[in-house]
C-alpha cells in the first residue's frame, strides 16, 4: 500500500515554496543556514524563516505567486538562528539535528505508481492523490474527468474520482510544510522532515544519505544522531552533507526535490 500525491498538491505547493526560498538562500550564500515553514491556503500564504542570511519579502512573495499561480496575500515572518544553534557550525560542518533517520529500498509497487501519477501530471497538471493498494488504484485528480483520464490503463475495478470533478489546489483547501512525507519517503518515514531546511540539517542530508545507500545495497539504513556530531556512519558529517549536495545539485535544486521527493 502506497500513497503519492502531485507536485500541485496544496502540501507539496507548500513545500515547493519552502525548498525554493532555500535555493535562493544558496545564491545568496556557500553555507546558508535556514529553516522555513510554510503554511498555504484559500489565497493566503504564511512563511516564517529562521535564517542567516536577510532574505527580503519581494523574493518570497513572488516565489509564491509563481508556485501557486494565484494571487495570493503573502505574510513573511524572518527570524535570526538560534545563537547555541549558530555556535554549532561555528569552524566546522557538524551535525545540525539530533535525529533517527532510515533509509528503505523502493518497492516495486512504489515505483510503479510513482511513474503513473508523473505520467498522468505530465497530461494533466493539476492537484492529484493517489492510493494503490493490491493492485487496485484509488485515483483523486482535480479538473480531469473519466473520460480525460481514458488514455491511461484504468480497469473498472479502479475507483476515480468517487464525488465527482472537483476543484483542487490551495484556492479551496490548505498545504502545510512536511506534511506529506509518506509520499516523499515511502517506508522510510521516521522523525524529521525532509524540506524547507539547508544541508547542515541531518533532517535533510542524513535522510538523503540513507535513501541513497539502502538503493545502492538493497538493505534497510538505520542512522541516528545528536546535534554537533562530527561523524555518521563511519564518515565524517561533512562528507554525508557533500553527498547530500551532489545529489541535491543532480536533480536541480531543492524546490526539484520538493516536487516529488525521494521516490
């Protein structure tokens, strides 16, 4: 059983939001220290930001406006990091989290539905979620019909749409940072959330970490850290936020990995 949801899902708009502030964060700076949260929905858009470096409001808002396509109001609240938190990667990259992280191989069923619903996003680009389970698809995609959706191998045991068309998208409902890990991570889920934050989190890199070497061996990852440790895994922290960043760099960015996650 799995459930995946589209880049235009108001969770994963919140998300895309998040991870393109820290892209910007980026250009702006090597080793940007942030973390923001986004809270999106009926055309308001509430970020809030614990950053070092000063990122105005005109960059945020119009980062949201270009996600979510609609005008929205846009309220940005930027705040300093913590000065013991600060103090922590003073000198040295170290672990920025305390944290339990594991990384899963992808399922066959995971990768299945994960490349059906990026086929079906392709065509149709709007909010969708989607559920398989035993082979039998639950399919909720707003603006497109049964009939929109008959060039894709639906059987009649599948279920599409079960109240009929409807309207999605952050006009009629809500999207929260991070809420949708389960479609980001699949069996990998465990404490931190994986956007809105740069790559000193462990949240973020140590996540991505697992993910990649439990594909490259085909076993479960369990890593577990504390804030300002130096080394995971037998290697040291700087290297595992090396690998995150090649790999967030591989994609296009973390506003990229916000679109689909991990699977």
């Amino acid at each position: 059983m799995f459930e995946k949801v589209n880049p235009s899902h108001p969770d994963k708009v919140a998300d895309r939001i998040a991870g393109a502030i820290v892209d910007y964060a980026y250009t702006q700076d090597d080793n940007p220290k942030i973390a923001v949260e986004v809270l999106v929905g009926h055309n308001y858009c509430h970020v809030i930001a614990e950053t070092s470096i000063h990122i105005s409001s005109d960059v945020v808002t119009n980062i949201a406006k270009r996600i979510t396509k609609e005008s929205i109001y846009v309220d940005y609240l930027e705040v300093a990091q913590d000065k013991h938190l600060a103090f922590n990667q003073e000198g040295k990259i170290r672990c920025g989290d305390n944290g339990i992280f594991k990384g899963v191989p992808i399922t066959k069923e995971q990768a299945f539905l994960s490349g059906f619903v990026r086929g079906v996003y392709e065509q149709f680009p709007s909010d969708g979620k989607y559920i398989i389970n035993d082979h039998k698809l639950i399919m909720c995609q707003s603006k497109a019909s049964k009939d929109m959706l008959k060039t894709f191998s639906i059987s009649s045991e599948d279920i599409i749409n079960p109240l009929g068309d409807w309207t999605g998208g952050v006009s009629v409902d809500t999207g929260a940072t991070n809420r949708k890990l389960g479609s980001d991570m699949g069996d990998a889920v465990t404490g931190g959330g994986l956007h809105g934050k740069d790559l000193s989190k462990a949240d973020v890199s140590v996540n991505i970490y697992a993910h990649l070497k439990a594909q490259e061996t085909g076993n479960v990852i369990k890593l577990c850290c504390a804030i300002g440790d130096e080394e995971i895994d037998g290697k040291p922290y700087e290297e595992i936020v090396d690998i995150a960043k090649s790999y967030i760099k591989l994609i296009g960015g973390f506003e990229k990995l916000a679109e689909w996650g991990l699977i």
